[in-house]
C-alpha cells in the first residue's frame, strides 16, 4: 500500500509532497533517530508546512500536515510531537497569538529549532473540559498571572521549549470561570514534571506537572481573554486530525509488513496470501484504512476553509474510523504473521499498544459517539 497510487483526489502539489515524504520515511525507517528525523524533516520544510510563509512556514493547512504525519507513520517513524507542537499549538498562536507571539514562536516551530507541549488533560477531569481545575489569577504587583493547578498524560513536556498550558479565568461579569491559553516556559519555577511509568514504547514520553504558583507576565496569555474557548477548539480540531493522520500511517505500516510476509510466507504449495481466510482481513484492513483517509481529507479541507463547525465534526469522525481502521490492521497484521508477529525482530506487537492510543486521546470514542449523537444526529444529551 503505497498511498501514492491512492491519492487521485489529491491535487499534484500534494502528490509530490506525500511522495517526497515517503521517501524520506523510508531512508529513515523503523530504527530512526528521532532528533536526526525531526532536523531534516523541519530542513525540507515539513515541520511548518501548514504555518504562515510570513513567519518561516510553508503557507498549507491541515491537508498538508497531515500528510507529512501519515505517510512517516506508513515508513514506521512517525513523530508524535508533530500533533503537538506546529498542529495544536502552531496554530493557536498563527490563528490568535498576538503579534510579539507569533515572531517569537512561530518561525522556532516552523524550522524545528523549538517545540512546543500542549497541556489540557487533568486527573479529575478526563474528558469533561468543564471541570478543569488549573486556575489563573492577576498578580496584583505586576499585572501577569498566577497559575495553580496539575495536568496528566502530557507529551514531550521533557524536549519542549514551553507547554501550551489551558487554565481558567474568573470573568469579572459573571464570577463564572472561562478556559484560556497560557505559555509556560519549561524552566518556570513552581513548574514541575514527573514522569509516568508506560507499558506504552514511545520515544515521547508522558508527564504528569504540577503547577504550584507558577508567575508569569500578562504577554503569556495568547489571544483575547473573551475568547478561551474558540482559541481552544481551534487546536482540538487540528488534533483530531493529526490523530487520525498518526493511526492511518500507523495502520499502513502494520499492513504493508503483514503483505509482505503474507506473498513470501509458504507453509505449503502456495504463499499464505493466497488463502482467502488471510487475503480477505488484509483486503477490508486495506478497506478501512483508505475510507479512514478519505475522512481524514474533507476535514483538513474543511478546516483550511475557515469551516470551524463542519470540520469539528469531520475531524471527529476521522478520528474515530483511523482509530478502529489501525486496531484492526494491527491485530490482523500479527495474526497474518502468527508467532513471528509477536518477535522483536518484526517490529508489530509493540504496535498493539500503541494502535489503541488513538482510541483513547485525545479523546475517547464513546465521547465521539456523545458528539455524534447530539451534535449531528440531535439526539438528547446523555451527559
């Protein structure tokens, strides 16, 4: 499965770019190293491809992004931190960073030269965004801001320059407290990491921070204080597309190893692949994974049209169908390879783990399927 071959809709300029990224995939393969991978990608322009041309981008969207992500995953190396670092917060700060954020951030994103962690999951909070404990008050001395809280399950805070760090505000109408974005630099004092112990083989690792008095100037606040909760969705969704993007190239990789085996594997007169109880999983495994992809595509093309609301519901979807469509290509590629699919040496069973963490993040599926229930179908709301 190329993913060459089953790009016809794409335009040609994506067609090269997802034939250029292959290769580069490929020259690096399985055993990369991560930090020579993320420099040469961030070099050839990849890292940025969807940031502003004005800040050192390369003026695309989501539908590039995207591509660069997945077809790294189909070559075995994705990089996680692509779905963080110029997806979410990249974004944000190019859509509602202020103007002294944007030159100070965006060209370091855009060339690889800084990353950035996003940090909004909390212990209590789960899924549930409104009970988001992380709070930000006035330093009444200096005018910044004053944030307590603790997060969980946050990548690469350990490599990242600054997390993108989602507290609330108390609004002086209301009382009531309302989301907004912060820039936690790595080295804020009262800004601490543990890290959490992982079945998951990830080279990114996952942290648990504490927030414990964490001052920081009134310019960490991106954007308009009003206007929390649009900045943040305006990053779910490039998150819920770049996941998707991680277990579609995931998913590929899976089957292209269990094609391979599948052709030359012959226990008797005929390769494996030749007996329907092998060929048909690996056919609809194939299936899945291109309506996934098609999925994926109207919603980096509705998000790069301004579309917040269709691609919200698009991006979800995706999501949601990359998720199943990976777990069952991986589940399907180390039953085509039997004992082999469960070796070191093959390099799919680790991939069992990994395949169901875009079931979980960023979101669940059963929260998608709430959203779908209610948002699109208009069903009563369950929650």
């Amino acid at each position: 499965m190329t993913g060459a071959r089953s790009s016809a809709i794409e335009s040609q300029e994506l067609k090269d770019l997802r034939a250029a990224v292959a290769a580069l995939g490929q020259r690096h393969g399985r055993g990369h190293d991560r930090e020579v991978l993320w420099a040469e990608a961030a070099k050839l322009g990849y890292l940025g491809v969807n940031l502003p041309e004005e800040y050192g981008g390369g003026g695309g969207g989501m539908a590039e992004l995207s591509i660069v992500l997945e077809e790294l995953g189909a070559a075995g190396c994705p990089l996680l931190m692509m779905v963080v670092s110029p997806a979410i917060c990249g974004t944000v700060i190019a859509r509602f960073g202020t103007e002294q954020q944007k030159r100070t951030w965006l060209p370091g994103l855009a060339d690889g030269s800084r990353t950035m962690a996003f940090g909004i999951t909390e212990p209590d909070a789960g899924s549930n965004s409104h009970r988001i404990t992380t709070t930000a008050r006035r330093d009444e001395e200096t005018g910044g801001w004053i944030l307590t809280g603790r997060k969980v399950f946050i990548s690469g805070v350990d490599i990242a320059d600054a997390t993108l760090i989602v507290g609330r505000t108390e609004d002086a109408r209301t009382g009531s407290l309302k989301p907004c974005l912060f820039i936690v630099p790595r080295d804020a004092p009262g800004f601490q990491r543990s890290q959490i112990d992982m079945e998951l083989q990830a080279q990114e690792k996952q942290f648990e921070l504490v927030l414990d008095e964490v001052r920081l100037p009134a310019e960490s606040l991106v954007g308009d204080e009003d206007a929390g909760l649009l900045q943040l969705f305006a990053g779910l969704n490039p998150e819920r597309i770049m996941t998707a993007a991680f277990a579609i190239g995931m998913g590929r990789y899976a089957l292209a190893r269990a094609l391979t085996y599948a052709r030359e594997r012959q226990v008797w007169k005929a390769p494996i692949g030749a007996h329907q109880a092998i060929a048909h999983p690996l056919a609809q495994a194939h299936i899945e994974l291109e309506l996934a992809r098609l999925m994926m595509q109207k919603a980096a093309a509705l998000y790069d049209l301004g579309d917040d609301m269709g691609a919200g519901e698009a991006a979800n979807m995706a999501k949601y169908a990359a998720a199943e469509a990976c777990v069952r290509a991986v589940d399907q590629a180390v039953h085509t390879l039997g004992g082999n699919g469960l070796t070191r040496e093959y390099g799919l069973a680790a991939l069992i783990t990994a395949a169901r963490v875009a079931r979980i993040a960023p979101v669940s599926r059963e929260m998608i399927l709430n959203y779908v229930s209610h948002q699109t179908l208009g069903l009563p709301k369950s929650y």
